[in-house]
C-alpha cells in the first residue's frame, strides 16, 4: 500500500530509489518496488521481422510509477515511452524492441550490460531493470561429495564451474571447484573420469553439442594445469541429450547446464 504525506502527497515505497541510470518522470513516485540481488528474465528483441527472446541474468530490480493526480496532467504513454528512448540514446544504448510502446534497450558501461524494459501503463509505467553479472557462487563442489557421488552412482555434477554464454572458456571463479575436483583426484589415484558437458535445448542440438565438448575440454585443461595426468580424463558433450529437469523454464534450463563427472571402468 502507498504511505501518504500529511499533505495527501504519495511517498514513495519503503526501501525504493529510482535507478542509476534515469531520474524519474516528473509527478510520478514509486508505489511498489522489488530487488533481486540475482535473478533473470528474457527479455523480447526484435530480430528482423520476427520477435525473439535473451536471457539475462544478474542483479535484477523491478518499479511500478503511478502518476500523483495534485500533479497536474500526466503525460501521454508515448511521451513516457520517448523519454525513456532518448535518455538511452544519449547513454549510447540502444533499442532492441518497440512494439505497442513496450521497449526493450540495453545500455553498455564501465564493461556492464544493463537491460532495461519499459511498460507503459494507464497513468504509470513499469521498469524492469538487470545489470548482467554473474552469479557469486555460494555452494561448490566439495571433494568428499564427489568421491561419494561417483560411488554412489558412477556420476556426479560439479557445481560451481562457469562459462559465458555460448562460449567454452573457464571463468575464473570456477578454481575453487577445480581444486576440490583435483583434491578428489588426488585422493583416489586409481580413478578415471569422462568429464562430460551438458547444455540446456536452446539452440540447434549440433551447435550445443559442440558447445558442450568444447567446455568439457576446457575443464580437462584447467585439470591437467592443476597436477592432475591427463591419461585420467576424458571429455565428452552430451550436449542437450542429458537434461535433469525440464526445459520449459528459466530454472530448468540452468540445471541442465552442467558439468558432471562420470567413473571410467
């Protein structure tokens, strides 16, 4: 509920500001806000004729403005819509969507994409914004639980390894789980492993297969810089054709994006 002034004036939502990268419509406040320190969405995209959709994870904000009646005349939703458009053009952003004078845009700073939706409405406007970034990862692997895993069931995830999207390269703040993988390797020299890579379905099958091997390869190379011999490992992608969970929504496709390791005979 909106808290009022002793003058009648809105305030604000408890705990809102407006956003780093935009002042508010004038005679407008905030009635509701939400934050996620991470989280994701897919924001609509206009590819030629047809709409698409990116998926954009990071620090993840939500507004409602309504318009204060003692404030006059609001402006019309185009005018909104417009605002907004030249305020992301003069940031050098750019317009990925317009349809109904729903925007999306996206806006690159100091290395960091912004995604910004815009959803004009009545006499008030929607701002969903997310800074892309990475999650930081709260739970890795653990060298005991991947010993057990692979005696329990001859395979075992490895939480905590990251790629960029559509790309094979190890982020840096994988090492911690590559050291717990070498720790278990160490600690159990007769094993071999298939290090096996898996992706979600978006995209054709051949390319995520690809995808998949070449991040399989990768961590076998992040292994064998470790100290672990090489003749241990084996990569593998499996691509699409492995998932745990469905990949009808944003939490199924990001468990199905995974490295698991799988005992060799």
């Amino acid at each position: 509920m909106t808290a009022i002034t002793s003058f009648g004036q809105p305030k604000d939502a408890a705990g809102s500001k407006d956003p780093a990268l935009f002042t508010r419509m004038p005679g407008f406040y905030i009635s509701d806000y939400t934050e996620h320190q991470f989280d994701a969405y897919d924001f609509p995209i206009q590819k030629g004729n047809t709409t698409a959709t990116q998926h954009v994870e990071g620090h993840w904000m939500h507004w409602r403005y309504d318009f204060n009646p003692s404030a006059g005349t609001p402006p019309s939703l185009l005018q909104i819509q417009r605002n907004f458009q030249n305020a992301v053009l003069k940031l050098g952003g750019k317009m990925l969507y317009n349809i109904n004078l729903d925007s999306t845009f996206v806006v690159s700073r100091n290395g960091t994409e912004t995604w910004i939706l815009l959803f004009p409405r009545g006499q008030g406007y929607l701002l969903l914004i997310i800074e892309q970034q990475a999650m930081q990862q709260d739970v890795v692997a653990n060298a005991g639980a991947l010993k057990s895993g692979l005696a329990d069931s001859g395979h075992v995830e490895v939480p905590g390894i990251f790629f960029d999207f559509a790309k094979s390269d190890i982020k840096p703040e994988s090492q911690p789980a590559i050291q717990e993988v070498v720790k278990m390797l160490q600690a159990s020299p007769a094993l071999k492993v298939w290090v096996v890579g898996h992706t979600d379905n978006v995209g054709t099958a051949e390319a995520n297969v690809a995808l998949s091997n070449a991040r399989a390869a990768s961590v076998v190379k992040a292994l064998v810089a470790a100290g672990t011999d090489a003749r241990r490992l084996t990569p593998h992608g499996d691509g699409p054709f492995a998932p745990v969970a469905a990949n009808t929504t944003d939490d199924g496709r990001a468990r199905n994006r995974r490295v698991e390791l799988v005992a060799q005979p």
